[in-house]
C-alpha cells in the first residue's frame, strides 16, 4: 500500500497559534506593547473585505492589535501614498498590509513600494523581493512562506530536489521560486507560454500549483512519490489548482484544498508581524 502524507496546514496554523501567542505575551511584557498590524482597505470589493477580517480576527486571536483603514473606491494614488507615510512614522505600528487588488486607477506597485521594508510584512515591496531572491533578510511573501514553513513541519527535502512553480505572480510564483532556490532545489518556472507542461510535471520532485485555474493540473500527470503543493482555491468550485483524484495512489505527500495553503498564509502574516516588532525592539 502506498503511503502517504497530508501537509495539513489547518493543523499546522492551529498548533502554532499556541506559540505566536507566547511571543506575543513576551513582547508585551518586554516592550510594554503588543504587536500591531495595520490593515488598509481599498474600495468595496468583498472577497477583499472578507480577507482582511479573516486576517483581523485571526491577529486578535492570539493577542495582535489589528487596525483597519478603510478608504473608498474613489481614493487616489497620492491619498494612499499619504495614509502609508503616517503608517510608516507610527512607531507602534509594526506591519503594514494593503490589501491586494486595489482599484484600477491606484498605481499599485507603487504604494506597495512605500510600505516601509521593515514593516513589509505581507512581502510585498520590490526591495523585499530583491532581497529574498539575493538570499539576504527580507519578509517573505505570505502564501510560499508558508508553504516553507509547511514543508519544514514536515521534514520534506528541498535541497537536490527537482521543484516545479507553475505559475509567476509577484505574490507567489516568483518569490516560491526564490525561496526554493534558496533552500537548494533546482528549480523550474512554467507560467502561461511554457512549452510541455505535461513533461515537467512527470519529471518535477515537488510541484507547487499557483495558476489560478481550477482543477487545472491533472494529479495523475505527476512523478510517482513527488510532493504536491496546490496554493489554488476556488471557492465556488471547492476545488484548487489540481484535480486531485486519485492522489493518495500518486503522491508522497500533498497540500488538501482547502485547509493546506490557506491558512498557512494568515499564519505566517502573524509570524511576520511579530518578527518586525522583535527586530525593531520598539516598544
Ligand atoms: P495570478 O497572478 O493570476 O498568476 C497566475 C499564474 O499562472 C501566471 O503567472 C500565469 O502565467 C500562470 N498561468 C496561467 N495560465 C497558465 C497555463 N495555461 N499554464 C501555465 N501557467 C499558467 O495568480 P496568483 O495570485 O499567483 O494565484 C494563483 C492561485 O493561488 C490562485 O488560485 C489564488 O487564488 C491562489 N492563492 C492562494 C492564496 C492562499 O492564501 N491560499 C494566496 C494567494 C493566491 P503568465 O504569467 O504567463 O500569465
């Protein structure tokens, strides 16, 4: 019989809710405040309302203050630019998350780029992203940190490995490749105008699955005993970037959909913001 393994990250996030708590409590005693991440809210999309809360109400959970800064879909670049320098100067503000997308008109790459680097916690500055591919300290982006994060609770091996990105946002492909890069895989990017999708997935160790696409990668299409990461979720479909049937018979081991990336990336903003006030030592 096969064996193989689930890279639970619902259960990963819970355990390790247990320990953020603890250094919570140690920078309050220490610092005489709590960490404190400051959220900003563009325009009323509500698949982005519904994030920010989840990540609120998981902050406040285990002792983060959080603040939301709602702005209206009208809001201009130069008005954001503003709201980010006062975030940036507030000393008890440790992280800073905007909201991705905002609307249309907003330069984006912009206002990410005058989020502080030390508050950059959701990795999401270009400097950042220079940083973390020149293997120097930098926040990683939250979804593939967590995915790292994962991979090490459960001893998976990244170094000699054959690791496959399929897909190259700025959020996640590009950096998943850097920070498996930096743990010695050798790495492939597919994106959209990839030749032969089908002969990397049957040489790939570990295959990370960020398209966006549902059920998009046939499971059977992967090496026999490699690692499958499906970031994916499609909400209305219940499903990821993978068709996972028939998994168990395939993989080693595999992320579920939902409850493996997911929560990770909530998780590992909160490891993020606490790492920020532990570096600045701002009480
Ligand atoms: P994105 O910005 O839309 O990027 C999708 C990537 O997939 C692009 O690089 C695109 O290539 C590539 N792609 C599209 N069609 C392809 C094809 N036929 N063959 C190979 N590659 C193809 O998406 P994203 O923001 O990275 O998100 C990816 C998935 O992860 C989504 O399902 C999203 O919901 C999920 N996600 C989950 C979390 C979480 O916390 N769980 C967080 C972030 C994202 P090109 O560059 O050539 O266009």
């Amino acid at each position: 019989m096969n064996s193989c393994v689930v890279l639970d990250g619902k259960a990963f996030a819970e355990k390790n809710k247990a320990e953020l708590s603890k250094k919570v409590s140690k920078l309050k005693n220490d610092l005489g405040r709590s960490p404190s991440l400051a959220a900003i809210l563009v325009g009323d999309d509500p698949a982005s309302a519904t994030y920010v809360a989840m990540k609120e109400k998981a902050c406040k959970e285990i002792g983060i203050k959080t603040s939301t800064h709602e702005k209206n879909e009208s809001c201009t670049t130069e008005e954001l630019l503003s709201l980010i320098d006062e975030l940036n100067a507030d000393k008890t503000i440790d992280g800073i998350l905007l909201q991705h997308p905002v609307p249309k008109h907003i330069d984006e790459i912009k206002c990410f780029n005058r989020i502080n680097l030390s508050k950059d916690v959701d990795g999401v500055t270009t400097e950042g992203f220079g940083n973390l591919s020149m293997g120097l300290s930098a926040f990683g982006s939250c979804t593939p940190l967590g995915i790292m994060r994962l991979l090490k609770e459960y001893n998976v091996v990244c170094e000699g490995k054959l690791a496959l990105v399929v897909g190259r946002s700025q959020i996640l492909g590009k950096p998943m490749v850097s920070m498996l890069l930096n743990a010695n895989a050798t790495t492939i990017t597919a994106h959209s105008k990839s030749k032969d999708l089908d002969g990397l997935l049957a040489i790939a160790d570990i295959v990370v699955a960020a398209v966006g696409i549902p059920n998009f990668i046939d499971c059977k299409k992967l090496k026999k005993g490699s690692v499958l990461i499906d970031a994916g979720y499609h909400p209305d479909e219940k499903c990821g970037d993978v068709d996972m049937n028939g998994i168990t018979e395939i993989v080693s081991a595999y992320t579920p959909v939902p409850g493996g990336v997911g929560p990770m990336t909530i998780n590992t903003l909160m490891y993020n913001t606490i790492l920020s006030m532990e570096k600045s030592n701002n009480g």
